[in-house]
C-alpha cells in the first residue's frame, strides 16, 4: 500500500520541483541584480566627489590608485572612467580588454549587461557632473557570474529539498493513514456487529465513520430479507424446496447430524437381525430431514445387532429399502450408557426441564461420562467431517456440551442446535451443579433452536442469571467471549404428508381392522393414545379422565373404548417403572370397575409400534388425547392431524404441549383438571361432524405448511444468512490486516 502512495506522490512533487526550478532562479537572479545595482550606487556616491575631483585634477595616477581599492571589494570586478567623448580615460587592472565604454544606458536606467566571452557582466554607468557639466561616466563593472552559479545552486538545493519534503510528507501520510484506517476498521468492525447484536448502535461512532457504518448496515440488513421473504411468502416446503435452499443457499455444505438415538436400529431376535424405527419424536422430524439433504448422521448404535451392521469405518447407508444418507454408528461402553445416558441425560437433565414433579438426580460420576460421551461425539464429527466448514446439526440434551467441543476444533463450523424439550426457568435451572457448564456449552452453537419463544427466554434468563454475556434481547442474540449464538423459537414438526401415509387403507377400512384387532364391538367411539411410557405424558391422568367421563356421563359406558399403545422406554430407570406400574393398575382398576360383556373402556398396549401401525390407529380414531403434563412439542398430536387426509377426528390437546401454541382448534385442556379434561373428551365424542371437518381443516391447513422442511428450511436460511454475514466480516477483517496492519 506504501508503495501505491508514495510513488505518485513522488512524481507529483517533481513535476512541480520541474516546474518551480527556473522561476526560483529568476527570483533570485533578480534578487542578485537588485543588490549588485544598489550596491553599485553606494560606491558611486561615496567616491563620486573624490573621483570628479581627481578628474578635474587630470590625477590619472591617483585615480587608477583608487580604483584599485574599490576593486578590492569582491563584488566589483572593475572601474573605469569614460571621457565625454565615450573614450575610456582610467580603467583598473580586471577591466575586459575586449570591453569598451559601454553605451549610454537606456532612458532612466544606469545599467547595462555585457556579454563577454568570459562571461556576462553588469556594466553601472553613472554621469559625472559638475556645476551643470558632464565631466565624464564613472563605469563600475560587476561579475554577473556568481549570480548565474548561485541561481543555479538554488535550483539544485530547491529540487532537493521537494525531494526531501515530499518523501517526509509520503511517510508521515502513510503513517497517519494506517493509524486513522486501524481506527476506522476498529470503529466499523464493532459498529458492524451493530444490527445483529444491537451493540454499538447505542454508542457514539466518529461521525467520519457514520456514513460508513450506516451503508453497511443497509447491507447487512438487505441479507435479513430472506428471512422476511421466507416468514411472509407461502413457500410450500418439501424435500425439493429443501435441496434448492441448500443448493443456493448453503453451496458446498456438508450436513452431519449428531444425536443419541439412531434412526435405524439392528435388533438380534430368535436369531434374526430385525430392524426397527424408535418411537422418538426427534427421530421422526429429522429423518425426512436426511433423506432430502443427504449428508451423515452421527448417533448411539444401541440395537444388539449394530455391530453386525456397519462396514470398517462404522458406517450404514441408510434407509435401508432405497440409501440416501450415511449413519455413523459410535459405540458407547455399559459403564458410558448409564452414567451419560440413564444417569446425567434421563435422571438429571430430563426431569431439571419437564415440570413434571419428578426429583432430578445428580451424581457426579454420570457428569464425568457425560463429559466423556460428549467428548466422544464431538471427535466422531470432527472425522467425519469433510471440510472445516460443515453444517453440524446437534440434537437435544444428551449433547450440551458438544457444541463447544466442536467449536473449538471446527472454529469454521455452523453449529445448529435443537433442544427438543422444554428449557426450565433459572429458578429450576439454578439447582443443576454444572450449569455454567452446560450454558457455555451450549453457546458453542451459531444457532440454539427451542420450540416456543417461552423457552427461549427461559434460556436467556439462565444465561443472563449464571454467565458473564451480553444478550442482546431485541434480536435474540447471547454473544460471548467465544462468538455469537442467536436464539430462536423453531417449532418442529413432520414431515408432510408422512411417507407412511402411502400405504394406508381407507379410514374406514382402518377402523374396521383396528375394532377387530383388539377385539372391540363395531358402534365403540374410539380415542386413541400413543407414546413411549413416560411420566411427562400424563398416561394415568388420561385414564382418570376416563373415569371420570364415565362417572359424569354414563351414556358412555360400553361405547367408548380409550386404545392407549405405549412403548416402553428408559426402563432401567424407577421413575419409569413406577409410571408403568402404576398406569397399568389403574387402567385394570377402571376396567374392573366399569368393563362389561367383554367390553373395556381402556386398552392399554405396552408395546413399540411401528410408524405404518401408528398411523392406521389414528385413521381408526375418533378422537386422539394428549394429555402430556409438560411437553417441548408433541409431534404426536401434529401426526393424528397428517393421518386424518379425511378431515375428521377430534385432538384433545394438552395445554402444556409446544403443540398447543400452534394446533389452536384442538380441544386445549389442563391434565391436571381432571374433571375439565373428561369434559372436553365428552365434548369431542358429541362435536357435530361439521365442527370436526372444520376444524381438522384448520389444524390440516397449518401443519401442512409449517411442516418439517418449513422447520429445518427456516434454520438453514438463518445459517445461511450468518455464514454470508462471517464472510462479510472476514472480508473486513482481510481489508483491515491488508491496509492497517489488524488482526481478526
Ligand atoms: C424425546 C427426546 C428425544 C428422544 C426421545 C425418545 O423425544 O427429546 O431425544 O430420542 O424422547 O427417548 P429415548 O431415550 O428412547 O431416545
């Protein structure tokens, strides 16, 4: 950049020292002259009279005598004295022999320039006058020569000194430039940050700097359209929309999922490997994720037969029936399974975000293997990463911490993270002892998803209440000593319609197969319950609104039959047990009590079931109760919507649900009112079937929409939109290391 300046500063100052040299040396010829010509007068008027006298006196000797000493005077190179008659009388000794009486001077002036071939000489020739007669022309000669060499010598100093002046003026600019650009890129560098995290947009900015700063602004603010553009245009999203986005969007983005259940499991029974999909709701929101994008899902290989599965490196194309994406299997040891997971993830995390009154359990020995296992994951993504910039989707509570670890070997990363259940307010948060830990692990991610805005403050007031950041609450934004992480509400959801949905018989045809299924009569109005055996479903309170519905309308006795399939899960553990214990004797209780002629107005499968049979119980149903006593979402309920392609059926929907904030035409109950919530399933068993298509419609519409590409292609666009804005600060901090010397 130096070089750039200097050198047509260079050139400019000497074209000026070009053009100045000659007026300076006129300037000074004449300055010179001046002073010879004055000077010439002074030794006029002080030998004048002694001169006339000598003449008159015919004194030639004494005249030449004083000649001789005005001569001395180094500016005078001769005198002479011409007659009247033009003739030279006197002259002393440096007088040019080639040189006459010079001739009378221009009107007014005394002096000539005679150029002889020594040189040229100022000739002063002053009239000699006495008593109104002219007695001759007293000539003093001065060397013009000295003036030629110093007007010369003035050009030489005068080119110089631009020369110097110009170099001193090229330094000092640069240094003043870089200094000033240093300060400037500082300036715009934090006044940059401005529109994402507010900062700086408070703060006094040099007012040079302001112009700047505000079209930059307009820049960054021009890449948040999308954002509107994708929230205000009906885009109907799906797998092709999906790949486009990534495809524009997010160009060269390798997507590596990283979570603890698998999508596919490998299961040895009777000696057989058979396959079977977990009931997660994680799991069936991100696999139709996967199978559009493609990429490498990173996960626990829990089935007994995994091992037998995967090729060398550990990897499973996968789905199995048509592969379009990678599973990455990582093993966990027992000792690793039950602290990480049983231990840290199920009895400490679990209950800490579900209100659900449920003790959460912390020992320190689980936070070790969590750490570990975290640790694990985190190696695992950064092999199987390809590039230094990938697209690392990390999923729920088993992996607070991964986001960090990845981090901090993939700075390059865009880290999504989704916390899938409910973030508990600091009150509930403060009582974990690593909170700190987990917090700044979190903030390892460039985006942390949460299904509800409420959760999302929840977090923020956790990260406000235990860390030293700054938030940013207008735009959502922690932003700490290790980045910025913005977070936002993403309600999950499924994939629309659901594939299984291609093989279901008619509605009709699946009541009937389910009726005869569980052995129920034909004329039973049926509700139906599914999840895995967890006591934040709110299973027995269900079944106690069951019972009440019978004690308060007992038209219902012997016509309404509650089908409740849940798959067991995490049973190592005695909070699950106890709920599955005690679901179990309740539902035989009510059975006891209400069930007759081989009628039972609750059947209660403990079983896994897989998605196609899951989806034929909701096309079965008339009504469909989730009664979760606190849920992040409930995909649950978003499915009974997606099977009902009939535009019938009845959700009753729990208020503590995710789900609630969006399926508002469900019948929204409190599971703890137990009286309230047998009261809306009798009002969902009586609504009138135009009041059902209607609002089936409705929940339809919006599922439809905000379906699962909708969720992941909402968290995409905002990555996208952040890795465009890191490439714009790169730039800067590039121009800024380029020009003044900074670093990033
Ligand atoms: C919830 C969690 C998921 C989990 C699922 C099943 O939906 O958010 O992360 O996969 O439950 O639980 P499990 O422990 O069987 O994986």
């Amino acid at each position: 950049m130096a070089i750039r300046f200097v050198l047509p500063l260079l050139l400019v100052l000497g074209a000026i020292a070009w053009l100045a040299a000659p007026l300076v040396g006129g300037l000074i010829e004449r300055w010179f002259r001046a002073d010879v010509e004055m000077r010439s007068r002074l030794v006029f008027n002080s030998v004048q009279e002694t001169v006339m006298d000598l003449a008159q006196a015919k004194s030639s000797r004494q005249i030449d005598r004083l000649f001789r000493g005005i001569a001395q005077d180094e500016r005078v190179l001769a005198l002479g004295l011409c007659g009247v008659d033009g003739q030279l009388i006197n002259r002393s000794a440096a007088w040019p022999a080639v040189l006459k009486c010079p001739p009378q001077a221009a009107q007014g002036s005394a002096f000539t320039v005679e150029h002889l071939p020594s040189g040229s000489v100022l000739a002063a020739s002053f009239e000699l006058m006495a008593q109104g007669e002219s007695l001759g022309r007293l000539v003093i000669l001065h060397d013009l020569r000295f003036i030629e060499r110093r007007s010369s010598s003035a050009e030489n100093y005068l080119a110089a000194f631009l020369a110097f002046l110009s170099l001193g003026a090229a330094i000092v600019t640069v240094v003043v430039a870089r200094v000033t650009l240093h300060g400037w890129v500082r300036a715009v560098r934090s006044g940059f940050a401005a529109p994402a995290s507010g900062l700086g947009e408070g703060k006094a900015v040099a007012p040079e700097i302001a112009p700047l700063l505000n079209e930059m602004r307009k820049v960054m603010r021009n890449l948040e359209v999308p954002r509107t553009l994708s929230d205000a245009i009906r885009v109907d999203w799906g797998p092709d929309s999906l790949r486009s986005l990534l495809r524009d969007e997010l160009p060269d983005a390798e997507v590596l999922v990283v979570s603890n259940r698998e999508p596919y499991i490998h299961n040895m029974e009777d000696g057989r490997v058979v396959l079977q999909r977990p009931a997660s709701g994680l799991v069936t929101a991100l696999e139709p994720i996967m199978r559009a994008c493609g990429g490498t899902w990173i996960a626990h290989g829990s089935g007994s037969a995994d091992t037998v599965m995967v090729d060398e490196r550990d990897h499973l194309p996968v789905p199995p029936d048509s592969p379009n994406y990678t599973l990455r299997r990582v093993w966990l040891t027992d000792e690793e399974q039950d602290g990480y997971y049983y231990g840290l993830a199920n009895e400490g995390m679990w209950p800490l975000c579900h209100i659900a009154f449920v003790r959460p359990v912390f020992r320190a020995s689980d936070w070790e293997q969590y750490v570990a296992v975290n640790r694990k994951f985190a190696a695992a993504v950064v092999a199987e990463a390809q590039t230094p910039n990938p697209v690392v989707l990390v999923q729920d509570y088993h992996f607070a911490l991964l986001p960090q670890m990845v981090r901090e070997q993939l700075p390059e990363a865009t880290i999504i993270t989704f916390w899938h259940i409910p973030w508990p307010n600091p009150e509930m948060f403060s009582i974990c002892p690593w909170k700190e830990e987990i917090l700044t692990g979190l903030l390892g991610s460039s985006i942390l998803g949460f299904h509800t805005q409420f959760h999302c403050l929840n977090f923020l007031e956790s990260v406000d209440r235990f860390l030293a950041c700054h938030i940013d609450r207008e735009h959502s934004v922690v932003r700490g000593t290790e980045g910025t992480t913005l977070v936002r509400p993403y309600p999950i959801s499924i994939e629309w319609p659901p594939a299984a949905l291609a093989t279901q018989p008619p509605v009709n045809q699946c009541r009937e197969d389910v009726l005869k299924h569980y052995g129920l009569p034909a004329h039973v109005r049926l509700a139906v319950g599914v999840e895995r055996f967890d006591y934040t479903k709110g299973i027995s309170d269900r079944f106690r609104a069951v019972q009440s519905l019978l004690e308060h309308h007992p038209d219902w006795i012997g016509s309404f039959t509650l089908l409740q399939v849940a798959a067991p899960t995490r049973g190592r553990l005695a909070a699950y047990q106890i709920t599955q214990e005690e679901a179990e004797t309740l539902a035989r209780e009510i059975n006891e009590r209400f069930g007759r002629d081989g009628w039972h107005p609750i059947v209660l499968i403990a079983r896994h079931h897989e998605p196609e049979d899951v989806l034929t119980l909701f096309r079965a149903a008339d009504l469909c109760m989730v009664s979760s006593l606190h849920d992040g979402m409930n995909l649950v309920a978003k499915e009974f919507v997606a099977a009902r392609d009939d535009e019938d059926g009845v959700l009753v929907l729990s208020t503590f649900a995710g789900a609630s904030r969006e399926l508002l035409e469900a019948l929204i109950v409190n599971p703890y009112d137990i009286r309230a919530m047998a009261e809306a399933l009798h009002s969902g068993l009586s609504m009138p079937p135009e009041q059902r298509r209607e609002r089936m419609k409705l929940m339809r519409d919006l599922v439809s929409e905000h379906n699962i590409h909708y969720w992941a292609g909402r968290m995409l666009l905002d990555a996208a939109r952040m890795r465009k804005r890191r490439a714009i600060e790169r730039q800067i901090v590039h121009v800024s290391a380029a020009g003044g010397g900074g670093h990033g």
